[in-house]
C-alpha cells in the first residue's frame, strides 16, 4: 500500500480522454490534490488521475479500458465516506460519478424508482415526494452522499431503525466489473431467479465493480408523524430510556441521542434548533405510521423518558419544528469542525441494553486521555458515533486519539459489538477488521472479491487485510 | 488574526492566507456544500466544489501548492463567489472572506486575465469610467444592443458582443404593462407603515447602479420618502469596492471602502440603505477589510428591501399592481448577507400582484459581479438555466435586487428571446405609489 501517484501513460490519458472528452480527464498532480480525503481526513492518497464518465456507455469504456492497461481504480460518488473507501491507495485512477447524477424514473405505480449513481439520495425523495412517495434510507450526509455510494456503504440512517438500511431497498441494479462487462442483476420483481447477486453488491464497498444504475423500491409517505424531544442531565439517563423504550415493544421511526458538545455545535450554526445548550442528552424521539396509534405511543414514551429522569419532555408541534430538529441532527457532524479543526468519528455498534455503560466507559476513557469526545448517534440501534475531537499539529493529542480510539473499539467489542455501524470497513477499519471477523470468514470473503475481481485491481487496499486478498496475478 | 489591514510587505506570497489557518481548519470536509454549489454540480470536478477550493488554499498554506501553480489559479478562478456554500456549512466556514484572501495570492502569484484587469482597471478610474458609461448609455438608448442582443430559443452559445449587447439593453428601463389596472385604490391599513417621519437615511449610489440604473436609485430614493425616511445625500461616496475584493485587489478595495467609510461616518445616517446586493454585501463586512473602526458604520448598513419588509415590517401599501412576478434573489443578500424572504415580502406586499415561486432561486445566475462577461461560458451555462426557470415560471416579470443580476437574467431571457421584464422590486413597490398617487404633493 503506498500513497505514490503513478502517472497515467500519454497514450492512457489520449484513449481516455477519447472517451469522455478532454476536460473529463484529469491528469494533473496539483489539480489531483483535493481528491486525497474524503469525509476522513486523517489519510491523504492522491489519485494518479480523475475520469468522469457521464453515462453507463462511458463508465463502461473507462473501466474497460483501464482493465487493458492494467491500471488500479477506485469509484468515487460525493467522497462524504468516513473510512476512506474512496481513496486511491496504490496510485489507484478514481472514477467519480458525479456527473451520472440523474433520476431516471420514478415508477408511481409499481413503486420504484431508477437513478444513476451519482444521483443525490436526498433528490430522490425530492422527485418522489409529488406522488406522496419517498426513499426510506436516510443518512445524516443525504443532502450531499451518492445512491452510488450508499449501495456501496449499505447506508443507515435515523430512521432506519424501523425502515430498515440500503440494501431492504435496492431491487434492481446495473454493474460494470472490473474488466469492463456489464451485468443487469435482478429489476423489478421482489424476488431475482437465482443466487441474490444484488444483495451481494450491497455492502461490497467497491470492491466488486462500479455500480452504474440503480432501481430502488419507494415508500408511501406515512399518514402521520409525531416527535419528541426530551432532555437528560446525563447521557446514561438517555441510554436507559433508549433501552426501556424498546424493551416495552414500541418502535420508533427513530431514536437519536445528542450529547452536550454536540447540543452546543449544532445550537452555534446556522441549523440551530432551539434546544437547550446546557442540557447534557438530547434524545430525540418520532413515530410514524397510521394517526390512531400515534398518540398513545407517544404518551408511552413520553413516561418512559420522564421515568427515567428527563428533566423536561417536549413535542414538535409543527412540521417546521420536527424540520428543524432533524436538520440540527443531521448536520451535526458538520457542525463540529466549530469545537475543532479535526475530527475522527468512530462508528461502533453494541447492544442496545448495554449502552449505558458502554457511554459511561467512552466518557471515562476520554477524560483519561484529555481529550473532548462528542456523542451523537443512532441510540435505537445500538449504533455509537463517538467523535474525538482534536488539532492534528498537535502530534501528542493526534497519538493520545489514536490510542483512545482503540480503546474505545476495543470496549464495544467486548459488550458484545461489532466496529461499523454504517460507515464501512473502507481503509480505516481494515486493521481492525481480524477483532472481530474469524480466519475462515475473512478466507471466504477473499475468495468471493477474487470471483468479482481476480487482478485485484478494483478498490485496492480496502476492507480485506492484504493477507486475504487473493491474485491470481503477482503477489503484492 | 481577524481581518484588518495585513502588516506583511507587499509581495509576500500566501501572507494573506496563511493568516488564516485558523478559519480554513473549521472545514471538516463533509461535503455538505458540494450540492449547493453552481460550478461543482455542472462540471463534476471537486477541484471546482467549496470543498475543493478550501483544500486547495489549505494545500497553499501548507506550501504543498505553488499559487501560481494552474491549480489553483483555475479553480480559485472559475468560483463565483456566490457564497451558496456559506449558507449550507454547518461549521460556518467564513468562505468568501477566505476566497478574497485566496484571490490576492493567486493575482499577486500571475496576472489575471486582460478582460478582468481591464473592467476593473475602468471601475477604479472615473477619467475613464464615466466616458465609457455615458457611451454605454448612448449606444443602450440607440436600440442597437436591443436588435443586436435579441435571440431565439434553441439559438447557440451567444458570442462575447450579442452577449454584452443583451446585457446593455437589458439595462434599460421596463415597459410594464399592468394587465388589468382594478382602480380600487387601497387605504393604509391600520398600524402599518405610512409616511410618518422615521429619521434619517443615506443611499449608497454606487458605480454601475449610479451609471445605468440611476432609475433604481431615484425610485428608491421617492419609495423610501414615502415611507418616512429622510434620504440625506452623502456627498464624496463611491464605488463600494466589492468587484475589487472579488477580485482579490484587496488593497485597492481598501482604499474605495476608506474613502466610503469617511463620507458616511461624516454624515451619521441611520441607516446607509444599499439597492445593490452586492454593495451591500460588501459593506456589511468593511469591518473585514479596514479593522475595528469601520464596525459601527458595517453595522448600519442595510438592504432596502430589508429596512421595508425585513422582520415583519410592512411598506406603505399603494395601488394594486395586477401582474406576475417571480423573484430571484440575489446571493449576496440571501448568502452573502444571510437576508431570506425580504424581497418575496416587499412585492407581497402590493395589491393583487401575483407572486410565482422560482425553482432554484437559490442558486447563482452566473452574474457574479463580471463573472459572466469573463467566464462567458461556464457564466452563460448558469444563466440560461436560470432564464429557463424564470420562463417556467409563468411570470411576466422578474424582480431582482442587483445591478449584475438584472443584467445577466434579464441578457439570458433576451437571448432566449423571451418578452419578460426585468425590475428591481423596488421598481414595483415605486410604480404602485406613483399610481396612487403618494408623489403627487
Ligand atoms: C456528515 C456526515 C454524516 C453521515 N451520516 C451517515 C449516516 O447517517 N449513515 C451512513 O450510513 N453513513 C453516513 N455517512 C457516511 C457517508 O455519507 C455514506 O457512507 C455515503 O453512503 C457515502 O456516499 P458518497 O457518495 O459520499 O460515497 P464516497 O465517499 O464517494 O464513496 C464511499 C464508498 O463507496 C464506493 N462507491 C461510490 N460510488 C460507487 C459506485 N457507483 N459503485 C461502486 N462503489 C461506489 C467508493 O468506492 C467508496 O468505497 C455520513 C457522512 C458524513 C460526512
Ligand atoms: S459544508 Fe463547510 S465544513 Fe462541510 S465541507 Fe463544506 S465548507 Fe467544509
Ligand atoms: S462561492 Fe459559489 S461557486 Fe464559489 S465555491 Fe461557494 S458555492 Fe461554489
């Protein structure tokens, strides 16, 4: 693995360019810097060059023809990712979707809708929304993240937690491979005749190929909404009410936990939605589905909160003030870079009944590291978004992060968790990943990247460790 | 370090930027603004997304990138200061104050382009200035620019002169055709505003705006009396310096902002009311460029659909206006001022005229201050589709409150060949009290 850009050969860039056209083509180093990071900007790999397809005839070509020059590539949809699966380990070419960024159909009756990959996932629901219609993953980043790069990640979101992630939804999709053939797996009917190759892709981080269309299933808007929002004088107490409201047996559209610091970033921004900067938890309750229900569940969770200590309950009594809300939410993690320059998010998943503690051990682990960690999260699904807050310059904190951060997996790991959620495996998580995967699991995933893509050419560096990657070309 | 005049010796590359390591490390790189930005949802390349083009001044900072280097005179270039990115940025990453810095490193690294240097090099100059605008203004009355610049649908990229053609004409006056005049003349409702004195006000009269719509600033001038302001003139003011900025002249910008700074602290108005988004803009921030003194007079400076409508203000109601209008607003009073709904509430506030909604009224029209004349491509793309919207709309009238934009929207409609008209709101609200007679007396 190694961050050398390796230059493209003239007659590549000349056969490339012939392609997409001149100016899709980017081969200069400087103009190459800013595709270095993504969402993670504690690694830097910039690309040997950027090819920007503008339709699947075109992105197949491209992936042909870097498969002839033996050449390593990387997808990129938004670069929102938040372990590095974007970026281009081994000098790898990225090949950015960004300009494949339509909503081909919505299908009113059948209720599908097909986009290509570079196609925003909050526009879906834009060009959904007329019909009554809406695409049910949300993840905090949907106002900027890629379809492309949600299939590829599995995405969450808060309101997964009763709807379900990424891949309860991808019906049909279209893949280029790694050698250039184009494949249509599965469409329209709920169930495909055969091996389930689209859930396969889902979840494959790029690793497989380049998703080039998507066929997704749609969601009637539900009758109703209601939210609440209760505030805690300690992240515990909002845990133990997280566990509680589900023990009971209701289910949440979403249950979304803010800690203190990040109460405080997102009431300073320009999405600030009017919750109190000195309460220590903010959880955030909603329910959806038919009116009648609605208000009991709702009473039974507003007891369940007060049970168990919210110093105040309150409900978003108007659609602008449950937009706001998730506004507040969802921008969150933007909103952090006021607290510090640099930021790493972690994204462990354990049991929700152990939640409390684990929170309590994150808080402990921080404070003997000196360091300010931020919680905001998926609290419904156990889903931990432990954000270390620090100045990379300062070489002393960037070590005490790094070490707090394993800590801090290592505790997940022990209640019983698992060290993604959502965000991936990616580059990040790839030194992790033999904590919690067993030798023969990690053998058989590496068998199955080597079916897809046996020169090992797609994606390179990510998810599998190097011992796992099988080539049938020369070993790395 | 906050603003304020630099204290580094001229010449002294990236000073002006790396002062800001402080403002640059606020990007956590989330990639929120990448859909809100024009250049990046049309061309695909981050290098082109706010992202990208605070990356790159990063990498200059950190001596990674050479700012003379293509890079970042490119993309440092090809951005249009719209500021829609500011408005999205959880973390509140001051762009545009950034870019301006970005600017002066990248034009004191290599020289901008001849057509940029040569408009703002006429701007600066009033020897030079107001001969070429009083020729502007003879060719605009000859209708040749009107001949010249008409178009059709479906017609090809314009060349650069039916392109400034159709901007000159779409200077011109209006000719608004009120559909159906109802003759109901409304009477001041209770407890809003009506012509009771409120004190005292000075207009910023600008360069462009003083030159080809000197009729926005007298209607502003009449629409602001008939709403109790006293509208003193502040002799000795001038261009507000914003283009120069932009453009990363900084110094030269300082220079105008010092010379504005000096009339209107001499005159003391309430408020300094700006018809010109982008002026008012810039002088809302001239505590950025001339330090701590210039916060009062900053402070005061409002725009003036802001002081009639903003917070739940009314204007004095005049005759009913029976007519479609869409608005666009002007970036660098919804960005760049953070100043939303003022403009829709100002025409909402004539009788019987009909307000329709804008796809993307949010988004740059590619104006940019002289962004469409030197970047007629990228410019032109952005500002067909933003004609194409203001034609979907249905409305026979678009209102903006921007010398630029009226010129860049009301160019594109033209080569589009459509017939809607092109005002300023205040144009309107002007219009609906002439016709009930407030000038009268
Ligand atoms: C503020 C913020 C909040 C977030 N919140 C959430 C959240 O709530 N839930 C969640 O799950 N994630 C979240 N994320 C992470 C991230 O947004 C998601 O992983 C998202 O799906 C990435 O999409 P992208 O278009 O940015 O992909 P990129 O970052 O560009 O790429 C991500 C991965 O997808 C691959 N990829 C991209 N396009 C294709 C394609 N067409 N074919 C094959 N592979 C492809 C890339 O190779 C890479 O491995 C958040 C990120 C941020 C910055
Ligand atoms: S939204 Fe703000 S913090 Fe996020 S990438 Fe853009 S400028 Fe940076
Ligand atoms: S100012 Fe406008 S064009 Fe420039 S980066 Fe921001 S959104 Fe893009």
């Amino acid at each position: 693995m190694s961050q050398v850009t390796a230059t493209l050969e003239p007659s590549l860039i000349r056969t490339l360019s012939g392609i997409v056209g001149e100016r899709a083509v980017i081969t200069d180093p400087e103009r190459l810097l800013v595709y270095e990071s993504d969402g993670l900007t504690q690694y830097r790999y910039p690309p040997s060059a950027v090819v920007l397809p503008a339709s699947v005839g075109e992105l197949q070509r491209v992936i042909r023809t870097l498969h002839e020059a033996d050449r390593p590539f990387v997808a990129r949809g938004a670069g929102t990712g938040l372990s590095g699966g974007a970026l281009a380990v081994d000098g790898a070419v990225v090949v950015t979707t960004t300009r494949m960024n339509r909503i081909l159909e919505v299908d009113v009756e059948n209720r599908r809708a097909r986009a290509e990959p570079g196609a925003i996932n909050a526009h879906l629901t834009t060009a959904a929304a007329p019909f009554g219609l809406y695409y049910a993953p949300d993840p905090s980043s949907q106002s900027a993240c890629t379809l492309g790069g949600n299939v590829a990640e599995n995405s969450g979101g808060p309101h997964c937690l009763k709807y379900g992630v990424t891949t309860r939804y991808v019906t049909g999709l279209t893949v280029v491979l790694p050698d250039g053939e184009l494949l249509r797996l599965g469409g329209m009917g709920q169930e495909t005749p055969g091996l389930d190759l689209v859930g396969l892709f889902v979840g494959s981080e790029g690793c497989f190929g380049v998703v080039a269309e998507i066929e997704v299933q749609l969601l009637p808007r539900p009758e109703g909404v209601r939210t609440l929002l209760a505030l805690f004088d300690s992240l515990e107490e909002a845990a133990t009410a997280v566990s509680r409201i589900i023990e009971t047996g209701l289910l949440p559209a979403a249950l979304e936990i803010m800690d203190q610091a990040t109460i405080q970033a997102v009431e300073d921004s320009v999405f600030a939605a009017g919750i109190p900067r000195d309460a220590a938890a903010a959880l955030v309750v909603e329910f959806d589905g038919i009116e009648v229900t609605l208000d009991a569940e709702m009473a039974a969770a507003r007891e369940i909160c007060q049970d168990s200590g919210a110093r105040e309950v309150r409900t978003a009594a108007q659609a602008e003030e449950r937009e706001a809300l998730w506004k507040g939410r969802k921008k969150a993690f933007g909103a952090m870079g006021r607290i510090a320059p640099d930021l790493m998010v972690q994204d462990a998943t354990v049991p929700r009944s152990r939640l409390p503690q684990v929170l309590a051990r994150i808080g402990e682990i921080g404070r003997r590291y000196d360091l300010l960690v931020a919680n905001v999260f998926h609290a419904g699904d156990g889903n931990l978004h432990p954000n270390l807050l620090f100045d990379r310059n300062d070489p002393d904190e960037l070590r005490r992060v790094e070490e707090a951060s394993r800590e801090i997996m290592e505790v997940c790991i022990e209640a019983g968790g698992t060290i993604t959620g959502e965000h991936g495996v990616g580059l990040d998580k790839r030194k992790y990943l033999p904590l919690v995967l067993s030798h023969s699991v990690l053998e058989a995933m590496g068998q199955v990247k080597a079916a897809f893509d046996p020169d090992g050419r797609c994606n390179p560096g990510k998810v599998l460790p190097d011992e796992y990657l099988i080539s049938t070309k020369d070993p790395r | 370090m906050s603003g304020g005049p630099s204290r580094l010796p001229e010449g002294a590359l990236a000073s002006a930027l790396s002062q800001q390591t402080e403002r640059l490390s606020h990007c956590v790189h989330c990639g929120f603004c990448l859909p809100a930005c024009p250049t990046y949802t049309r061309l695909g390349d981050e290098a082109d997304s706010p992202r990208g083009r605070l990356h790159l001044m990063g990498a200059v900072v950190e001596g990674r990138l050479d700012p003379a280097s293509e890079a970042f005179q490119l993309h440092m270039d090809r951005c249009l200061g719209c500021r829609a990115c500011e408005s999205v940025c959880p973390s509140g990453v001051e762009y545009g104050f950034l870019l301006e810095r970005a600017r002066e490193v990248a034009v004191s690294a290599r020289q901008p382009s001849l057509v940029q240097r040569l408009l703002l090099g006429l701007i600066q100059r009033p020897a030079l200035f107001l001969p070429w605008m009083w020729m502007s203004r003879l060719l605009r009355w000859s209708r040749i620019p009107a001949l010249l610049g008409r178009g059709e649908a479906g017609a090809g990229r314009p060349g650069p002169l039916r392109l400034g053609a159709a901007m000159l004409a779409a200077s011109a006056p209006p000719s608004l055709r009120v559909a159906s005049f109802t003759g109901t003349r409304v009477q001041d409702r209770e407890g809003e505003a009506s012509g009771e004195p409120r004190g005292e006000v000075a207009l910023l009269t600008g360069c462009v705006q003083d030159q080809l719509f000197r009729r926005v600033n007298q209607a502003s001038r009449r629409v602001l009396a008939a709403n109790g302001w006293t509208v003193v003139e502040v002799a000795g003011q001038g261009c507000c310096g914003a283009l120069h900025a932009h453009g990363g002249r900084l110094s030269q910008a300082r220079e105008m902002a010092r010379r504005n700074l000096a009339a209107f602290q001499s005159a003391k108005p309430r408020y300094i009311v700006n018809n010109a988004a982008g002026c008012g803009a810039m002088m809302r921030e001239y505590h950025e460029l001339l330090g701590e003194d210039a916060r009062e007079l900053s402070h005061r400076v409002v725009d003036i659909s802001s002081l009639l409508a903003g917070e739940g203000r009314r204007p004095r109601v005049g005759d009913p206006l029976a007519m479609t209008v869409t608005y666009d607003a002007p970036c660098h009073l919804l960005h760049a001022q953070a100043v939303s709904g003022v403009g829709e509430a100002l025409l909402a506030s004539i009788p019987e005229l009909e307000l329709r909604p804008l796809q993307r009224a949010e988004e740059c029209c590619g104006g940019a201050g002289i962004y469409g004349i030197t970047h007629p491509e990228l410019g032109g793309e952005i500002g067909m589709d933003k004609a194409r919207a203001v034609i979907a709309s249905g409305a026979d009238v678009l209102a903006t409150g921007n010398p630029g934009c009226m010129m860049q929207i009301g160019a594109h409609l033209r080569l589009l060949g459509s017939e809607i008209q092109v005002v300023h709101p205040i144009e309107l609200l002007d219009e609906s009290y002439r016709s009930a007679g407030l000038y009268e007396s």
